[in-house]
C-alpha cells in the first residue's frame, strides 16, 4: 500500500495540472499540449503562500515550459508581467525547459485579502495567464513536511555563514566578474537526513545543488550546473557571462524526495544571487 505521502502527491500533481493548463476564470482553456522539443507554452505555476512573521504573505511561485529542450529569455514587460504593481514582481526573466518549483516569491501585505494578481507571459505566440491569491485552499508549509518532520536542506555560502533555507526570499550572495571570465561559485548542502519511507533512495551526500540562469542581459554557461558534492556538501561551479550587466542566478538543492518535493511544497531550497558582469579588458 502506498504511503499518505504518495497518495497526496498524487492528487497534488493532479491539481497542479489542471493550474497550469487553464487559465484565469473567463477564458477558453488551453489545450493539453503534447511534450516537444520546442513550440509550446510557458506557464506561470502558483504553488500556494505562507504567512511571515510580520503578518504578510509570501506567495510561491513557479512555471512549466512544456518544451524539453526550447529555453526562453522574456524581459519583464508586456510578455512577461505581474499585476497589479507590476509589471516586476521578482519573477524569473529566463526559463528552463519543464517544471521548475517555487523559483520565486512575491510578498504582499496583511490586509491583502481576497484580492489577486497575475502573471501573464507570452511565449511562441501563445499567452497563458495565472492568479495568485492567499485563498485558504493553497496554504502551503515550504519549511517543513507536517506528515514525517523533513525540512528542507540548507545552503551556506562560506563556511560558518548565514544558512538559506527554503524558498528564496533575499539575496544570499553578490559577486563581481568580467565577460569571459570564469566566476567560482562555492556552496555548502546540508540536510537533517529525514526521509519519507516511499522516497528515492540517495547514494553519497544528502543534498545537492543545481545552478541556473535566474535573470541577466546575456548567456550564462556552467562548466558544472550540477556539481558533484564534496563528503561535507560543498560544490563548487564556474560561471562564464556573455555580456555585461546584472544578473541573478538560481541554485536549487534538493534532498531524498527529489524535484518538487514529489509534488509537495517542502523539501527544497532555492537561492538567488547576484552577479555584476563587468565589459573587462578588450571587451566593448
């Protein structure tokens, strides 16, 4: 028999389809589209909120590109909005292929109520919209699975340095490079270890880490996206930037219960950190 835990995944994956395939209230719905290598849509994924500390809300967010192979780079602006108080919110201007979970938040205040807002992105000509509110329904727990007691793995950037764990609600790091110029990018990932019994088994370090593009006015190569962790969690990455600019980067860890969670909320971190990318010499 199957746990609770692969039960409720079950019927949470079920109910993310059906948010990432119909759009707002009012609208036709978009077709199912089978998987391509490019082509499809991208749609925004609201995975639920939390309540801070302070009374105000976080609201989780992530996106599924129905492409396999098809990456996209969408400005903020009218093909890549949130409103209202947009069209910047924080969200990603680069995505990857698939699903990619809680890769941002968007913090809205105590008396936010029953309003909503909405993300909006275009992509291959094809315009797919979704509300995020603080309805009771998709209250989530990101820090802690309630059923087992896992937590998420928590990521440091020196040893001994401030941990980050969870969904990514502050910059964790800022650095400065060239273009052309490899940045070295170390983390630390630790995990408490707990896993749920129906969970994949994991060989060498509890948790991992996976780099990304986030946000950036150019191409970002990894010698390493996914580095193999060291017996104490440290990886570490080399980022080389196209382009001059500002631009963020995503890294993921995840533990035993993989990408998403298996479809619950916990236990993942996501942080971001910012780079500035500097013309550097011989560079116009």
């Amino acid at each position: 028999m199957r746990s609770y835990r692969s039960a409720f995944a079950s019927l949470a994956g079920a109910i993310a389809l059906i948010t990432q395939v119909w759009p707002l209230a009012g609208q036709a719905p978009l077709p199912l589209e089978p998987p391509r290598d490019s082509g499809n849509s991208v749609t925004g994924a609201f995975e639920g909120w939390y309540q801070n500390r302070d009374g105000t809300y976080n609201l989780l967010v992530g996106y599924f590109n129905r492409n396999l192979k098809q990456t996209f780079d969408i400005p903020v602006g009218p093909n890549n909005r949130i409103e209202p108080g947009g069209p910047d919110q924080g969200q990603p201007t680069h995505f990857l292929p698939r699903r990619q979970w809680g890769v941002f938040v968007v913090t809205v205040p105590e008396d936010f109520g029953d309003k909503k807002m909405t993300w909006t992105l275009v992509a291959n000509g094809q315009t797919t919209s979704v509300p995020l509110n603080v309805n009771p329904l998709w209250i989530v727990t990101p820090f802690k699975d309630l059923g087992v007691g896992n937590t998420p793995p928590v990521l440091r950037f020196q040893p001994g340095g401030p941990a980050f764990q969870g969904p990514p609600e502050k910059i964790a790091a800022s650095y400065t490079t060239s273009v052309g110029q490899p940045l070295t990018l170390t983390v630390w990932a630790t995990d408490d270890g707990v896993r749920p019994a129906d969970a994949r088994p994991r060989t060498g370090p509890p948790a991992n880490a996976i780099w990304s593009k986030f946000r950036g006015p150019g191409d970002v190569t990894f010698d390493k996206d996914a580095p193999t962790p060291e017996a104490d969690g440290k990886t570490t990455a080399r980022a080389t930037f196209s382009a001059p600019g500002e631009y963020t980067l995503r890294v993921q860890s995840n533990d035993a219960t993989g990408d998403g969670g298996g479809g619950f909320q916990c236990c993942w971190t996501n942080a971001h950190v910012k780079v500035t990318v500097t013309a550097g010499a011989g560079t116009r």
